[in-house]
C-alpha cells in the first residue's frame, strides 16, 4: 500500500470563532474513521511558535528554512492506502471536516521503511 500526505496550510481554514468547535470535533471524527479502518498512520499540525532550523551533516544548526521556500504550516495527516481513488475520497473526507480545500501527495516507495 501506498502512503498519501493530507495536508493544508493555516491560511486555508477560515472559519468563524463560533464554528470552531464544530470543525474540530468533525475533524477529529474523520481522524477516528481512519484509525478504526486501519489507514490511520500519523497526523498534526505545524506547531508555528517554534521556528524552524537546518541542520548540516556535521550537525552545524542554522535558522530559518531553506531560502526561497514558503512557509510549511497547517495540518496534515499521513494515511496508508490501497489506491489514488482511496485517497482521494478521504481527502475530501478531511476537507468536508476541516471546511477547506486539501493537498494530496503521494509518497515514493522506499523498500527499507
């Protein structure tokens, strides 16, 4: 089976004070849907008050991202599944549950993990 990366970025999910509530306890419902199917494998959210770093072979450590690149944050989760179309149908799953648009990427295959 193949791994599917689910994810938006923070500016996506606009939504009122009043119905947060609501999407989070949608989305953690579809995030339960997907553990008690066997697909579930990790999911969260950029923690965005941590700035990130690089870190070199020889462990030299230097702020920031990777020049030129955009912002990562938001949500994502990782799911494990038989096809595209699975895929896909959980994708919108998620996007029902969060109320905005997600990002489907799919994982290479990499015999060792």
């Amino acid at each position: 089976m193949t791994k599917y990366l689910i994810s938006f970025p923070s500016e996506a999910m606009v939504v009122p004070d009043d119905e947060l509530d609501a999407v989070v306890e949608s989305s953690h419902a579809v995030i339960e849907e997907a553990k008690a199917a066997g697909v579930y494998v990790f999911g969260g959210g950029i923690d965005e008050g941590v700035a990130p770093v690089r870190v070199s072979a020889d462990g030299t450590v230097t702020d920031g991202a990777y020049p030129g690149r955009t912002v990562l944050n938001g949500g994502f989760t990782v799911l494990e599944l038989p096809s595209r179309e699975a895929a896909l149908e959980w994708a919108a799953r998620i996007a029902a549950a969060c109320r905005c648009e997600q990002e489907l990427r799919e994982f290479g295959y990499d015999p060792a993990s």
